[in-house]
C-alpha cells in the first residue's frame, strides 16, 4: 500500500529504509501533543483534533499533533517543529516553561499490551498539552483541524475514532485538564 505521509523535508538521521529496521529493533521517541484553546482565565474552550490519512488502514481518523524527536533535537525544539508542521506557522503555540509531559504514552506492536497500538513499532510518546493562539492550518499529512468542545471530544463516537487508542490519551488529556465530562 502506498504512504499517505506527505515526506518530512527534514529527515533528521536515518532514512525510510534505516528509520523502518530500527523501529523493529529498538523503541522510538515521540512527542504528541493535544492543541487547547483556553478563555481570558485559562479555562479550556476547545481541543483541537487533526483529521488524517492512515498509513496503517489506508482510511481517515483523528488523532493528535505528534512526531519523532531526531537525533540530537531536544524535546521542547520537537514539541514546536512538530506543532509547526501540523498546525502551520501561524498557530503560535505556548508551549510551556516545563518540558514535564502530562502522561508518558507507550505504544506497542501488538495490540492488546496497552490501550495504545502502532502496529510499525515499539514507540514511547511524551504528551503535553499545549494552548495555541494563532490561525491553525493543518499542512504535512494533516487534512483538516477540527475544535471541539471538551463535551464533544469526550465523546464515544469521537473517542472511537482516533487510530492506535489515542482516544485514550485524549481522555487522559481532558481527565488532566479537569475538563472530562
């Protein structure tokens, strides 16, 4: 099946060949991030979903800003290149002072292990939640950015929907946040 991934103009340090056998040897590094947009006192509005292809089953789900840290990349410089890339330039994230993620996220290639499933690899994910105050326009792979209300991305349908449980880190997100319904 072809790749729905749009090519990373900045591969970092391995190529699709190299990038696929480490990720059948060793796990790999993310950042995943859920975009909020929060009111004059800080309280959440909206949570922002991106729509995607899947690489994995060839449809569209939702899911989450996300992407490797490359090597020598520090943490919070992957948080804002990945945001960038997914949102766009204008999306002005605040990422925060601290690096310290809301949850570690761990996915395995076999389903079942935990709620979370990449069928590519052993991956762990650093999840923040991250205000952005700019226009959003979802460039890379990203088909469209979707704001909803906590109520709405809390929601089974929406929840269900997100590949790899990922609805589970978003449930984790909101639970964090104070926001689930």
């Amino acid at each position: 099946m072809p790749s729905v991934r749009t090519p990373d103009p900045n591969p970092g340090w391995l190529s699709e060949f190299q990038l696929e056998e480490t990720r059948s040897r060793v796990p790999i590094l993310y950042v995943e991030a859920v975009p909020i947009r929060v009111d004059a006192l800080g309280q959440v509005e909206h949570i922002g979903l991106l729509l995607r292809g899947s690489a994995q089953t060839g449809g569209i789900s939702r899911t989450l800003v996300s992407g490797r840290v490359l090597h020598g990349e520090s943490i919070r410089g992957a948080l804002i290149r990945n945001l960038e890339k997914d949102l766009g330039p204008t999306a002005f994230p605040q990422v925060p002072p601290s690096i310290t993620p809301f949850t570690v996220a761990e996915y395995f290639p076999v389903p079942g292990v935990t709620p979370l499933y990449d069928a590519r690899q052993h991956a762990v994910a650093l999840a923040y939640i991250v205000p952005v105050t700019g226009e959003c326009h979802p460039r890379q792979d990203a088909l469209e950015l979707t704001w909803l209300t906590p109520e709405d991305a809390a929601m089974p349908g929406i929840l269900d929907e997100m590949e790899g449980g990922r609805g589970h880190l978003l449930k984790q997100a909101l639970a964090h946040l104070c926001v689930l319904p």
